[in-house]
C-alpha cells in the first residue's frame, strides 16, 4: 500500500481521541485554558451532561483576532517556549481547541483587555467558520455543543447524562480546590446551581477546602506541612476513622496541577497501611509544591499524570508526613461517632409530620390527648418533664437489668481523672462496652478494639526493637490443617518466629506449635494459624512475611486482645483508658474502626430538651 498524509482533519480527531475522552475532559481543558489567562471569575454551565451544551466564561486577559484565528490550530499556544523542563503552566500542547472542534460545534467569544471590541469564531466538526466580530465585556466565552456529533461511535460509549454530569463536577471541584483565589460558579439544567466565592489569607486553603467537602472534613482533619530537599508538602488528611468507600474523595496537586498518579496515591494508601483496611480509604487533599524542572506533566496528552525525577523523594515526603500527622493525633478519633450516635437517639418523624416521643419539637398532640389541650404551653410539656426527670426519686424504678461490672462500690480514685481526655470509668455495659465521665460529657469506649490497637502498637514496637518474645508451651499443640497450608505456614517459619510464634511441620497434614507470642497471654493456637494462612494466600507464594509485617502483627493482636464478653474491675478499665491516652493511634482500632465515641454534655442535654 502507498503511503500517504492524513489530512489534517484526522488528524485532529485522532489526537481527539487521546485528549477528549469526555465531556468532564472538555472542562477540564477549558477551565485549564480559562485559569492560564489569569481569571478571578469562571462560569461553567452544562446541559445533557455535558454532551448536548458546556460553556465556560471567564473574565481573564481575553484574545485578539490574530491569536482567536490561531488559538483553533493545532500546537499553537501562548504558553510554553522552548523549553519544556519548564512549564508553570496548566495547558501547553496546544491540542485541547482543535481537537474539541474537530468532535464537535465549537464557539468561542473573546476580547482582549484594552480592546475596543471583540470576536467570533467557530469550528464545527474541524471545518472553521471565519471570523466575525461579537459584542462582549473583556474576556472569553467558549461553547461546546453537540459533543461527538461527528464521531457518532463516541456517543456509545459515554454513560448516562447524570454519571456524566457528575464526572463533570468532580473535574470542576478538583480546579476548584486548587485555586482558591478564583470565584467559581456551576450551573446548569442538569445539575443543582453550585457557587464558591473565592478566598484569600493565609487559611485560603481550608477555607476552599471547607466549601467543597464540608466543616465536617476539616473537623476531623489533620493539617500537612512537610518539607524535604526543596519540596513541600501542605494541605489536610483526614483521621483514620473518617474514610471511604473508594479514593474518589483523595485529591492530589502538582504545582496547581490536579493529578490522578498511581505512584501518589500508592504512597498515601501506604502512610494509612497500618491504620485502615484495604478496602477502605482516607479524605484528603495534598498539595505539592516542586521545581518545574524536577518533575514532567508531559506523560500523556489528559495531563493527569506526572513523573518525578526523585520519585523516591516525594513518596518518602508523603508517607512520613502523613504518618506523623497521624501519631501526632495520638488517640484522636473522628466526631463521626458522636454524630451519627445522636442521629440515632433522636425520634425519626411520624407521618403526617408529627414526632414520636421527642422531647423538643413535636408538632402534634400525643396519642389519646383532647385536641384542645393546650399541649405546647401545658406545665408539664416534655421539657419541663425531662428538666424535672432527674428530680424524681430513684427508688420506684423499676430495675430491668444491671451493669456487667458494679462500680458503686467507693473506688480509690484520683478527682483529676474526669478531666483527662477520656474520664474515668463509670461502669462497663455487655461486657464490651465501657462508659466513662469525663468534665464535660461522656465517653463510650470498645474495649476489645481499644485493647486490641494497644497490643498492636506494642507488638510494633517490640518488633523494631528485638523482636517479640517467645513463650514456650508446656506440650506443643498440634494443629490438623490441609497440606497446602502447612506448606504456606512452614515456608515462612523463620519470619513468624520473629513474632514469637514458632511453628513447624508435625506430617504432612499438621502444624505443631511450640511456642506463641508472650505479649498474648493465652492464644486459641488453631484460630490464629488459620488467619494466617488466609493471609499468606492472599499475598502469594512469593511474598515475604516480612514485607507484610503489619498484618501480621496486626491478625495477632486481635488474638491477643480483651475478648468481648469479659468482665473488667474498675481499675482495670481506668488503667485501660490511660493506656490508650498515651499510646499513639488508639482512636481506631487496627481495621480503622474507632474504638471510642464521645458525647458532650451540651448533646446529651439535647436528647433530653434541656437546651
């Protein structure tokens, strides 16, 4: 076959096909485009989810008529020299406008600053429409309509108008929290109108921050300022027991620059290994600030991913960050608890819009009351009722059931400990739960996770120290188990032993264990191989125990731990609380549950009307 040139209208939609995957593709290039020329105003609207109508206006340095007849040509752009180790900039290909207007009707509408009037131009499916003057203020107006209308097949693989939509505001929320100095505004009619006033100051970041993902993100935040070799890092990282279900809430920043890269989201998953579980992720958005040089944005013709010249250098910065923030926390754990605890407590709506049994706003009579009754202003309202509750006697209550563990007896107890950040126990409930008082309020603590993470952190430091300590048994224990998995547990024998778990091979269908980790006290041996082999499967033959150390540690600790179901003494809940306060990541347990929720006093009195 003869070779020959394409023309230059496949051309465009080839390389359509690498830079417009979507409609949230389009925005993201035309905010880029719109943030370059220096705008404090963008105006983003969409129909059809993107695929019928997107138009960005923005009040930026605009374009005259040379550079309007240039901007919709291929490679051409007032943004980057010659130099591509240096780009401060978003957009620099110069492919984003022509590939768009080759895949669809593309307007745009610009007026230079100082100018006296203003223009027009418009591609549609890569054939331009000359050059016309337009009537508006400074700046730019680019509309894209019927995206894809001459690549047909393109349409079939996009999604619904909503998913779509929603991709959109994703894109437009990651720009959104990169600049905090631009007033951002989204709309639409396929969307709820959003609007972000910029901010300004030296909390121009959190304040942005708290537009986006809400007081309740920043409440259980950790602030991130790190630096190392030139680079920083700044932004905030959510506690470990504020996750979710997917890393759709983590966003990343290079230099301004939103950035999806495996390699940034590998080192964050990393700094919470030991904290939460995989399926599990944390909220945070991480900004890092690099010499341009040092880092390249020309990977892929999207710009979303980066290479680093010391990728080394920034994964290091941001898991030793990260987990600084969070030892940092100490026993912290997130207001989620508490909150959701109330939402629980308070009386769900009736229909007809009457409450049942609330004690602050119900709207109706109770059931069986004369509907003249003067019910809101009776002397014996429920608030009135819940402020004299209290009042009453205690000796006609009817006990149904008592605590699991009888504190009423005079306990030797210092008067500070109330105001230590977790109280002093008060009494254990189901034998699992301990409920403590504190100066201002209460707290609800799990003592088996609680425990659980004490036994983890110390099996963690006893491990970077010598190791954990061996205890021998009196009689080995013989465990029955298929031969693949004593084969599995064998193989790896010399690194449990670094555990304190010594095993080996008693036949070919049992495990004969000789000695368990001292710091465990009593082990249900069959119990805990098990859940070893399923986590040696689960990593492959050709792992190393030792590169998974934290699980490990983390599957015997849960061994190890106070089992739900025991009783504990009042000192021994006390010392249990201290012991949290002073060890490092006690707010969660080791698979990223909080171990305690704490009421305030002001919640409480809620619950019960007293406010």
């Amino acid at each position: 076959m003869t070779v020959r040139r394409l023309s230059e209208n496949i051309i465009n939609q080839i390389a359509a096909g690498e830079v417009i995957e979507r409609p949230a593709s389009v925005v993201r290039e035309l905010l880029d485009n719109a943030v370059d020329a220096g705008a404090t105003r963008i105006d983003i609207v969409t129909a059809g989810g993107g695929k019928k109508l997107i138009r960005v206006t923005d009040n930026g340095r605009g374009m005259t008529r040379d550079d309007l007849a240039l901007a919709v040509e291929r490679h051409c752009t007032s943004k980057l020299t010659d130099d591509l180790a240096a780009i401060n900039s978003l957009g620099f290909r110069g492919e984003a406008l022509p590939s768009i207007g080759s895949v669809a009707r593309l307007t745009i509408r610009s007026r230079a600053q100082g100018s006296s009037e203003g223009w027009e131009i418009g591609v549609e499916g890569g054939k331009e429409i000359a050059i016309k003057p337009a009537a508006l203020t400074n700046g730019t107006v680019v509309e894209v309509a019927d995206l894809f209308f001459a690549t047909p097949a393109r349409l079939k693989f996009l999604k619904t108008d909503r998913a779509e939509a929603n991709a959109i505001t994703d894109t437009v929320k990651r720009i959104i929290l990169a600049h905090p100095q631009i007033h951002f505004a989204l709309s639409g009619s396929d969307r709820q109108a959003q609007d972000y006033p910029a901010v300004a100051g030296d909390e121009a970041f959190a304040k942005r921050l708290e537009q986006v993902l809400g007081r309740e993100f920043i409440d259980n935040a950790l602030a991130i300022d790190a630096e190392r070799e030139g680079v920083r890092l700044t932004g905030h990282a959510s506690l470990p027991t504020f996750n979710r279900g997917n890393q759709l809430h983590q966003f990343l920043f290079v230099n301004g620059r939103p950035v999806r890269d495996k390699q940034l989201t590998g080192a964050v998953r990393g700094a919470y290994m030991d904290h939460l579980p995989r399926y599990r992720h944390p909220v945070l958005a991480l900004y890092i600030d690099i010499d341009p040089a040092l880092v390249d944005v020309n990977v892929h013709p999207a710009k979303a991913e980066v290479r680093f010249r010391d990728a080394g250098l920034v994964k290091g910065l941001i898991v030793g960050a990260l987990r600084e923030a969070i030892h940092q926390a100490g026993h912290r754990a997130s207001t989620e608890g508490g909150s959701a605890m109330l939402a629980a407590l308070r009386p769900q709506a009736q229909p007809g819009g009457a409450s049942s049994n609330s004690f602050g706003g119900m709207s109706a009579p109770p059931p069986n009351r004369p509907q003249n009754y003067d019910w809101q202003n009776s002397p014996n309202r429920p608030t009135d009722a819940a402020n004299g509750f209290a009042e009453q006697s205690q000796a006609g209550f009817d006990m149904t059931g008592a605590p699991s563990a009888d504190v009423r007896a005079p306990i030797d107890e210092p008067e500070h400990l109330t105001a230590q950040p977790l109280g002093a126990a008060r009494t254990q409930v189901h034998e699992n739960y301990i409920i403590a008082q504190t100066d201002d309020g209460m707290v609800i603590v799990d003592q088996h996770a609680a425990h659980e993470r004490l036994v983890y952190e110390r099996m963690k430091a006893q491990l970077a120290q010598s190791g954990i300590a061996g205890q021998g048994l009196l009689i080995p224990e013989i465990i029955d188990m298929p031969e693949e998995d004593v084969n599995r547990l064998t193989e790896h024998a010399e690194a449990l032993q670094r555990f304190g778990l010594s095993i080996e091979a008693f036949g070919p269908g049992a495990i004969a264990v000789r000695e368990t980790p001292a710091i465990l006290g009593e082990v249900n041996c069959e119990k805990l191989l098990a859940d070893l082999v399923d986590e040696i499967a689960e990593w492959g033959s050709a792992s190393l125990v030792g590169e998974k150390i934290d699980h490990v540690a983390a599957t015997m600790a849960c061994h190890g731990s106070v089992r739900s179901g025991r009783r504990l003494l009042p000192d021994e809940m006390n010392q249990l609380l201290r012991d949290m306060e002073a060890t490092p990541n006690s707010g969660q347990c080791n698979h990223g549950r909080p171990t305690y929720v704490e009421l305030k006093l002001s919640d409480i009195e809620r619950l019960f009307g007293r406010t």
